[in-house]
C-alpha cells in the first residue's frame, strides 16, 4: 500500500488566533503595519498577510513578533489577547 503525502499546514482556527493577537498587541502599542515590520526586519506586506491569516508563519518569525510586542510566543497563539499597555 502506497503511503499518501500530507500537507502539514496550520490549522486556519490557529492562524486567526495569532492573526488577531497580532493586530490587538500592535493596536495597543499604537503601531501600523509598516511600523511593526520594520521594528522586526520583516516585510509590510507580509505582516498585513499575517494578520489576514494568509501565512503559516516561522518560529523565528513568532520569536521576533513576540520580543518587538512584548509579550510570549504562547500568549500569541491562544485566547484572546490581553493587550499591553504601556
């Protein structure tokens, strides 16, 4: 029996949670996309694709994400977001 290939892909439920993580934390530090990009190295359109839940993002790129927002990698991947205030 032939063993069939599996796309290993994030979950679209997870993808929205960081999505919306994402764009609270940014809100609540009063940043743009653009703004959010260039703090982490990344690319504009890419973090707007993030935040649309488009992209399965890297570790590396939850790592940078997480340090420029101040909060853990896990808190951006559950729940809803308790935004950091300044």
């Amino acid at each position: 029996m032939k063993k069939q290939k599996t796309l290993r892909k994030a979950g679209m439920e997870l993808r929205k949670i960081l999505a919306q993580n994402i764009r609270a934390y940014r809100l609540a530090k009063k940043l743009s996309q653009e703004d959010l990009a260039d703090s982490c190295g990344l690319h504009r359109t890419y973090v707007g694709s993030i935040e649309r839940s488009e992209r399965n993002v890297t570790i590396s790129s939850l790592e940078v994400l997480a340090k420029t927002l101040g909060v853990s990698v896990p808190e951006l991947l559950t729940g809803k977001p308790k935004p950091y205030e300044d």
